[in-house]
C-alpha cells in the first residue's frame, strides 16, 4: 500500500516547474532571434535606401 509524502509531491513540481521553465527560456530565445533579424533586415533595407538617395546626387 502505498502513501502520499508532500516531500515527492514538492519535488515532483519542482521539476515540472524547472521543464516549463526551460521551455519558456527556449521559445523566448527563439523569438527574440527572429524579431532580432527582422528588425536588421529593416535597417540593411534603410541603410541601402539611404545609399541609393546619396547616389543620386
């Protein structure tokens, strides 16, 4: 038979806890590199509208 310990219990969310943790730490790395690249690509596309326009003259 067996017993319910709070100390298991404690634990086990603990770990369940630190695994959701984690996965929220890679999903936030993931979307910060992609909002990252999409916010370069917007400046390269400036930086070469700006060229063109000194170019011209």
């Amino acid at each position: 038979m067996s017993t319910f310990n709070i100390g298991d219990a404690i634990y086990q969310l603990v770990f369940l806890a630190l695994l959701v943790f984690v996965i929220y730490f890679i999903v936030a790395f993931f979307r910060s590199n992609k909002k990252r690249k999409t916010q370069l690509d917007r400046i390269e596309q400036k930086i070469q509208d700006v060229e063109e326009r000194l170019n011209k003259h």
